[in-house]
C-alpha cells in the first residue's frame, strides 16, 4: 500500500491513510476487543514504529525518528481522502476503503470469500470504531494533535457498500486478493 501511497502522491492522486499493518495488532480478537489506550499504542507502535521506506520528502521523519513523529506525519486519518484498512479473523484476510473525498463518501469492503454482507457490515463497523477511537485516545489525548475535523465516522457518515471483489477459488489467496481489491480501486 505504501507504494501505492506514493504514486498517488505524485501523480496528485488521492491522499491516503495506510492504516493496514493495524491487522496484526488484535487479528483474533475482534468481538471482544476494547478500544482502549493499550490498543493505541500497540497499533501506533506497529504501524509506525519503524522508519517508512517512501520516496515522498513530506513522508518522511525530519530530525530524530519516533513512532510519535511519525504518526504526526502520517496526520489524522480522516484529513485523507482514503483510509486503508485490513482485517484477518485469524483465518481469512479482507480489505476496507474509507473514502472521504466529497460526495463520495463511503465505506467500501472486499471480501474474496464467503462472508456474509451482514459479517462484512459487522467488521466495517468495528474498523469504523477504530478509527473514531484511534483520532480521539491515540492522536488527540495522548500526542494532543488537533483534530480538524470533530465528527466521528460511521454508517450514516459513510454508508457501507459491497465492493464485489472476484472469489478466490482457494484457500490462500484471500492476502492478495485484498490489496488488489485496494489497489483497484485506488487506481
């Protein structure tokens, strides 16, 4: 995604928040998860912990390198035109576009294998909460960013829409499946 990321960035594409690498923070766990401080953390620490390889300057880390600072760079996920989230519960990979562009804003999910649409709704409106939970407890309480924008995203803010990716017909290629779902549609 971050290669993607990046020729956005310079054909003056959309804006995009990569907020994939948050799957590996609580892939098992999602029902009975809490959206709490140490979450934050974790994903901050996951997502931006190390040192972003891009061929953008404005990506990068001026002066000394902290997961801190480069989440201040990275910014607040909903001054992008587009979130990108992935999920896995632990046996399946599936993607979610967050589109804040306006008059196209939507929640788009990709599932290349057989959830339900009312299971893909459930998992948009987990990853819609982490979102919320990620600007507000991460960005806002904790690195005191200031949040430009103070509405929450939601269902009604960005309704969800099934974005018909093809089915695998394996049990392998859900991973690929999902960036190409992305990259798809980004594109």
């Amino acid at each position: 995604v971050s290669n993607i990321q990046d020729d956005q960035s310079i054909a003056n594409g959309p804006s995009i928040f990569n907020a994939g690498p948050y799957a590996k923070v609580c892939w098992t766990r999602q029902r009975n998860m809490t959206m709490d401080h140490q979450l934050m953390e974790n994903f901050a620490r996951m997502t931006f912990g190390e040192v972003r390889f891009t061929r953008i300057p404005e990506f990068r880390v001026p002066g000394h390198f902290s997961k801190e600072e480069n989440a201040r760079v990275a910014g607040d996920p909903l001054d992008h035109d587009m979130v990108v989230l992935f999920g896995n519960d632990s046996n399946h990979w599936y993607a979610i576009v967050l589109d804040n562009r306006i008059g196209q804003k939507k929640a788009i999910y990709y599932d290349s294998g057989s959830y339900s649409a009312r299971l893909m709704r459930e998992r948009c409106n987990f990853h819609l909460d982490f979102v919320n939970k990620y600007r507000t407890v991460y960005l806002r309480d904790t690195l005191n960013v200031a949040l430009q924008q103070h509405q929450d995203v939601s269902s009604i803010t960005h309704p969800y829409i099934d974005g018909e990716s093809a089915r695998q017909k394996n049990g392998f290629d859900c991973g690929v499946f999902a960036l190409a779902n992305v990259e798809g549609y980004i594109r």
